[in-house]
C-alpha cells in the first residue's frame, strides 16, 4: 500500500465524526435562529444548506469518482487466466 493511499484510510475515520459535529453545529444555530425570530430563519436555513451540503456533496462525488475509476479498470485489466488477442504479435 503506498503512502497517500495510507494516510486515505487514516483520514477516512474522521469523516464521519467531522460531519456529525458539523450537522450538530447547524441545528444549533437553526436552534438559535428560530428563537431569535423569524426575520433570520430563510437566511439561516440557506447558509446551512452550504455549509452542510457543499462537504456531504464534496464526499459523495469523490466517492462516486473513485467507484467509477475502481469500475474502468476492471473493465480494462482482464482477469488472470484470460488471453490478450494480438499480444503475441
């Protein structure tokens, strides 16, 4: 395993632990928001949604992204045990 793909899977525990306090973080100012009154909810309910939905956005294409490239080379390596035709030539 090499060194970026080490610490990959060092980092990858935090993950969950950074968004839940970041989502803890959202229901608290929601929280403070609505008892402050309704003039700032709107604007409170859109700052959150980039403020939690832009990181989980980010974690799922790079997550999609690496599925996808986990997917194209399996479809361009084959399996051992397969011939290669023309390889020989």
């Amino acid at each position: 395993m090499s060194a970026p793909q080490a610490a990959r899977l060092a980092v990858l525990p935090l993950l969950p632990i950074a968004l839940a306090v970041l989502a803890w973080l959202g229901f608290v100012a929601m929280r403070e928001s609505i008892a402050s009154g309704g003039a700032g909810i709107w604007l409170m309910a859109w700052v959150l949604a980039f403020l939690v939905g832009m990181p989980l956005l980010v974690l799922g294409l790079a997550v999609a992204g690496a599925a996808q490239r986990h997917t194209l080379a399996r479809n361009l390596v084959p399996y051992s045990g397969e011939t290669i035709p023309g390889a020989g030539q």
